[in-house]
C-alpha cells in the first residue's frame, strides 16, 4: 500500500501563531516608535519649558513682595533670608537690575501654567523614553520581528502548501521535485534522524538528496522507515526505529544459567576418597 505524507497541523498552527505574534509584535513598536516615544519627548520638553516659565514668574512675583515689605522694614528674619538669596540668585543669572513687576497679564498666564501643571502632569515631571528604546523598537521589533519575521513565517506556510511525498508500492518514491524509480533510490542517510527528526535520501545522478522532514510532514517517518529497513535492515525497523542489539544479553543470560547450574565434581572426590582408604585396608 502506497505511503504519503501530508502536511502536519501543528506545523501550520506553531506558524501562524509565530506569524501573529511576529505581526503583533512589529506593529507594536512601530507604534512606539513614531507615536509613543515622540510624545513622552513631547511631553517632557512641555513640562520643562513651562516649569522655567513658572519659575521665573514666581520668582519675580515672590521679590516684588518681599521688595515691597522690605521697603515698609516689614520683614521677617527668615523672610529676609529668603530675599537674599534670591537677590544672589538674580545676580548668577546676570540680572544686573530688579525685575519689573508682573503685569495683570503675567500674573493670569501664572495662573494658567499652575493649573496646566496640574491638570496635564499631577506636578509631576514625566519620565523622558530611555536612551535605547528607539533604536530596540526600530532593530528588534519592527525590523526583525515585523519586516523579516513576518513574511518568513507566511513563506513557510505557503512554500508547503500542497507539497507531499508519496512512496509508491513499487518502491518509486514521488516528490514535489520529481518522481525516482526504485532502482534510482541508492540509499537513505539517517545520521542526524534521531536528532532531528529527518532523514536525506540519495538519488542516482542527483546531486543533492531528497530531504524528508518528519517534524513537518505527518506520516514521513514510514516512509523513512522502509527505506531504512531496506538498506539497513540491521540498524534499523518499518517504523524508522533504531533495531536493538539483543547479542549481548543472550550471551549476559547463558553465563547466568551455567552459573547457576550445580558442579558435580566435588562430589566425586569424597567418592575416589572412601575407595583409597577401603583399598588401604584391605
């Protein structure tokens, strides 16, 4: 009866999920890339303008009222001390003259920068994107697992799509690249079949061998079978199973059994013994 294979499920569901998740993994940084990390530098940029932006308002804002009570001698000792230090403030930022006062609309944009900082960050400064996620998002995600995973995992499955290798009854062996008679198949190479699970069949006047992937075809190993039992029917069975040697334990079980078989000759002894001692006497 003819053997054919066919192509195994669970290659095709491993490949799909490799596909999806390749896809899905892709889009994912590909959406990082040009849209999430741009707006956490974005935002972080936001914050840091609109921070040196509140701060200088306020600055100017706190002198002015401590300039102001400074001039009635309304300060206070740590009020005083405060003063000082942002008049020495002033003076490393190169303000050769005090600040103007802020306007009535200096002091609405005050307002609304707070709010902002509220509203926007919770007066919280937002994590910048690390240093390496753009180039980890680009290389790594959209490239290797999107641009190059992607399409190898759909080649895959589409280069097997109605591929199958059929052995016929008369021994010819038919494949996706051609058919070869039984007098052609010279022999089948099982070195790494153990291992990897496939097996190299040699052709007449072929260059290269017929490749039978067992981890991809159903029902390859039967064919892989018989070939092996025809040319190594002492190594291997129908069943592409490696032939156990059974020579040493036939000869480990009948050193057991003389072993375990009783020795007659003490029991001759005492025999050849008596006769002496009764020939001695007489």
């Amino acid at each position: 009866m003819a053997i054919q294979t066919s192509i195994k499920k669970s290659f095709i569901y491993w490949n799909l999920l490799y596909l999806v998740l390749c896809g899905g993994l892709g889009a994912w940084g590909a959406y990082d890339y040009w849209v999430t990390i741009p707006a956490k530098e974005e935002a972080v940029e936001r914050y840091t303008t609109l921070m040196n932006e509140f701060a200088t308002l306020e600055l100017r804002g706190q002198y002015q009222q401590l300039a102001a009570k400074r001039a009635q001698n309304a300060l206070t000792e740590d009020e005083r001390t405060t003063l000082q230090e942002l008049e020495k403030t002033m003076q490393e930022a190169g303000m050769t003259s005090a600040p103007p006062p802020l306007s009535d609309s200096e002091k609405a944009r005050y307002t609304e920068i707070k709010n902002i900082l509220t509203a926007e960050f919770e007066n919280t400064q937002p994590e910048p994107p690390a240093s390496y996620d753009r180039w980890v998002n680009l290389w790594v995600y959209v490239v290797g697992t999107g641009i190059l995973g992607t399409p190898y995992f759909a080649w895959r499955l589409f280069s097997r799509r109605g591929q199958v290798w059929r052995l016929e009854d008369d021994g010819s062996l038919a494949t996706p690249e051609g058919t070869y008679p039984a007098d052609a198949i010279e022999d089948i190479d099982m070195s790494v079949w153990m291992k990897k699970s496939i097996a190299k069949v040699k052709i007449r006047d072929r260059a290269e061998p017929v490749v039978l992937d067992d981890y991809e075809y159903q029902d390859a190993y039967r064919i892989i079978g018989v070939l092996a039992h025809k040319f190594h029917p002492n190594e291997w069975t129908e069943d592409a199973k490696p032939v156990k040697e059974t020579g040493d334990q036939s000869a480990g079980s009948e050193s057991s059994e003389a072993a375990s078989e009783p020795d007659a000759q003490p029991d001759s002894e005492p025999d050849s013994e008596s006769d002496s001692e009764s020939d001695s006497k007489a």
